[in-house]
C-alpha cells in the first residue's frame, strides 16, 4: 500500500517509437516544465521504460509524495513497458480505463491510456488516439475526418466525440525506406524538394493509384536517362506515394471536412493533395494536441474519483 | 597494340549486383568450367573489376593468348566497370555493339553488353536482357511476353525476336524491405509460407489494388489482434505484392502468352497468380539462360567479324 500524500500536479508522456515527451503539469494546469529525450519504445526493453522516465523526470517528482504519471502511445505496446488493452471502435478516443505500469521508485504513479482497434478491416491505432482527444478537446464536436500524417498515416472518422472508423496507411516507412533503403536512394536526394515534380507524381498516382510499383521504378531510370534532380526525384517519390495513398482513402475524404494534424510540412503537403482532389480540408496549427488529449484524460480519471 | 594470338575459347560472365558468374566455353561450344562469387557489382569500385574476374578466373586465361570476355549485367552500369551504352526498344535483346573495359593484364579482351532503354514510360533493363535472349535462342519467334520475377521484376512485351516494350515493378525490393526493415518485420516470419494465405492476399490486391498501403499496414494488426501466424503473415505480404503488381500490368499478360522466367518457387508462385487471373502461362525450367544470351551474342559478334 502506498500511503504517501497525493501530489497535486502530475505529469503528461507521449512515448512514442523514437521519443519520449513530457510535461509536468501544475496544479492550476498549468505547464511547469516540458522535456524529450530520444528513449522512444524502439531502443527499450519493458525493464527500460521506469529508468528513461526517472532520467527524464526524476527530479520532477517530490519525495514523499505520490505524482500520478499518465502515459499515452507506444510504452504500452506489446514490446512496451506494459500492455495496455485495445479499446473497440466506436468509442471515445483515450477513453477507457489506464493500465497501472509497476515501478520500483515509490514517487510516480504510472498509468498507459488504452489503444484503439478495429475488427474489420483490422486495424490498431497505437498514440494518435491522444492526439485525436485532444483535437476534439479542441473542437467538441467536430464531425469528419481527422487525418493524421507520419511513418505510418492514420485516417479517423469521427463523429459524437467517438472514433467511429478508422485506417492506417504505411506512406511515411514507404517514403523512408525506398529512399534511404532500395535502389531509388540513388536517385533521391535527403533533402530538398520540388513542387512541381511532388504535384506531377501526386496526380499520376491519384489518378492510376494501381500503377504505383511500377511507378515507384521509373524513379530510377528517369535519373538515368533523363538527368531528373535528385530533389525532384524526391520530390516525386513522396507524390507517387501520397497520391496513391489518397486515392486509397477516398471513402474518408470525400464528401466530409478533413482536418490534417501534424508536423506542418507533411501537413501541407497532404493538404495541398486533397484540396488537388476537391476535398474540403485545413490544417490543425495547434502544437502540442497529445498534451491537450492527456490533461482531458487526466480531468475525466479527477472527476470519476470524486 | 595486342598480338598475341587468340584463343579460340572464351568466357561468358554474368555480372549481378550481388554475384559474379561465369562459364568458360570451349573451342567447339563446350562448358568447361562454370564459378561463381559474391564479387557483385554492389561491392566493387570501377578499379576492383579485374582484379574481380582474375580471381575467380585467371587460371582459366592462358599465357600468351587473347581471350574473349564477354559481359552481361551490372558490369556496365554507371558505378560499374565501365559504363556500356543502352540500345533503346524495340530492338533485339543483347544486341547492339558491346563496349570494351580495359584491363591491365595483357591476357583478356574484356567487352560488356548493352542493356536495353525505354524512353515513355522510363525504363531500363540491366542484365535480363541477356537471359530474354537465351529464351528466345532456346524458342525462336516466340511472341507474347516473358516475365522474370526477382527484386526487380521485369515484363517485357517480345515479338520478331526484340524486345517491343518492358516495364519494371519493385516486388522483389518491396518485399524484401518491408518484411526486414519495416515495422511489419515484428510480423513476418524469415522462412515459412502458407498457401492459403498467399491465395486471400493475392486475391485481395489483384482486385483493388489500389488499396494496397493499407492492406500492407493490415499484416501488423491481423497478428496483434487475431494471432495470425508469422508464416500466414509471409505469405499474405507476398500475396498483396504480386497481387498489386498483376493489376498493374494487365496488358502485359491479358490475351497474350506468358512465360515466366527464374528461381522456381517465385515463378510458381507468380505462374499461380496469373493462372488464378485467367492468363496462359507456363514456367521455363532452363538452368542458365544468361549463358544461352552470352553464347547468342558471341556467336553473332564471331560472325559479323567473318
């Protein structure tokens, strides 16, 4: 039994694959301190995550006092620091009861928000579902489509505060691995960008999405026989693959507002593809949406203790 | 000026990215010798060729005498030896003139074949076009197309003896990516495979193909929620992949024959495919068809110096 006096602030993580994000958060709410290391779930052992946390936040949590730590994304994936249970669509996105993680430190109390999934088609969304809450902390009530790009792009449909439907595309580890890993990374610069090449191999994959492997080639040996820059290459590599990302998705973007949540580049990107195919889109500027999913966790787990 | 006196032998060399092979020919057409090594050209500077081909074969060059090498492959690409030009389509496959490499041992007279260029849509073939003439050495006037599956699979449209047009898809890289690199990997099994669930995915792609980035991302869940075995998860990647790919080449093997060409389970599983999609195919069984185009060409270039 921990019989320790409660802190009243507490601490909001957003522990991803590749990095770990937080915020100790005072009693008014507000934001004491925000912190990030590069101990994501990826470089972890489940014995790991209580060490990262400590190295991060230790002196963020008082002796004697028991500071409630509320987790969100990958430290509870299977590989993580402890399983948290999958909540069913539909359902409030970080809806359903935190899984309690064990410490050795008597200081935090550690719990991991549920994940979402989908039966059919199968699916999990594994950290956006905070982001998701958080949007609609935002904006209650917003009805359509949230679309989240990143190494792997979630699709949400949403409507009464609920994630009614959702899927995830792998475009972002595409786009990683066929430019760094395949024969294109000999085409494709690191960085750099054209707009005309991403606009070119947006509408060619939009409009013959089933092409794409045969398309994702002609990279290569248009740098051969044709001199393409290897910015343009680039450039027409992320179109190739978000133009035939989009068109795989039609059913979430057409006809329904679509609102792009994420790192602002990509964003634009997506946003700029989807107004190409006459969706009604805009981009959520708002920059730090898991934070905003945490605390209205963290408020809803206050008011059911009461 | 060389004048030293020929050897009426000669050697044949397929040079891959990944591995260097060769046969040496006698004077009445004889194999009297065939090596391999993992000196592909993906591991050689333009200087690291010879001294390549001397290890594997320099006891097989006599002292004193001139004898012909002839190349096919990643030789003659840019990074390779040295750059051979490309015969742009239609054309007959290996060809055009072959480019001499210099060589600062007095004893080979190096020359490496062209490869074949396709302007609209870009395109190039780099090696295969060598085993496509050994098909049709071994089947001449052939018409219809040959499909060599591998990690770049090639389609190429054949017909009077030349190749008429070809394209490209990245299967083979894909999946070999995305099963090792990508977050499926956690997944996949390395060995194994499962009809059944080679069949549903190859079902599903070759029907709507152009959802193929989400069912990829599909294979993470389907093992997370449902425990699809790691195997099943193999086959079904597998499946999606040459699935898609058959949507996107349809005119190459609709009303049309197919032959397929290479490793005999990855041609069994593409033969199946197209069988399940009403084409008419069947697999070659020739163990060396690069060496039939080698012998086809050095042939050719015997006669025209007659």
């Amino acid at each position: 039994m921990r019989t320790a006096r409660t802190n009243e602030g507490w601490i909001a993580v957003d522990w991803g694959t590749s990095n770990l994000r937080l915020w100790a958060i005072g009693p008014q709410g507000q934001v004491l301190a925000e912190r990030s290391s590069s101990d994501g779930m990826g470089g972890l052992t489940p014995e790991g995550f209580e060490p990262a946390l400590l190295a991060l936040a230790g002196d963020l949590l008082p002796d004697g006092q028991l500071t409630e730590v509320l987790i969100c994304g990958m430290a509870g994936a299977r590989q993580g620091w402890v399983e948290a249970p999958y909540a069913p669509v539909p359902c409030p996105p970080a809806g359903g009861a935190p899984t309690p993680a064990p410490t050795r430190d008597p200081r935090p109390s550690v719990r991991i928000l549920p994940r979402l999934s989908q039966a059919d088609p199968a699916d999990v969304v594994r950290g956006e579902e905070t982001q998701i809450a958080g949007f609609l902390a935002t904006e209650p009530g917003f009805e359509g489509t949230l679309c989240l790009p990143g190494t792997h792009t979630k699709w949400a449909r949403v409507r009464d505060n609920q994630v009614v439907r959702f899927r995830t595309a792998m475009t972002g580890e595409l786009f990683a691995l066929l430019s760094t890993q395949s024969v294109l990374r000999h085409s494709v610069s690191t960085e750099g960008f054209s707009e005309t090449a991403f606009t070119e191999g947006f509408d060619q994959a939009a409009a013959h999405p089933r092409e794409l492997a045969l398309d994702l080639f002609s990279i290569r040996p248009a740098s051969l026989l044709a001199d393409t820059s290897p910015e343009a290459s680039r450039a027409r590599l992320s179109g190739l693959l978000i133009g035939a990302e989009l068109a795989s998705v039609r059913d979430y973007w057409q006809d329904t507002p679509v609102v792009v949540i994420g790192a602002a580049a990509l964003s634009q990107r997506y946003a700029a593809g989807l107004k190409r195919l006459g969706a009604q889109v805009r981009t959520s500027d708002h920059p730090a949406l898991a934070l905003e999913g945490l605390r209205a966790a963290q408020a809803r787990f206050a008011k059911e203790r009461t």
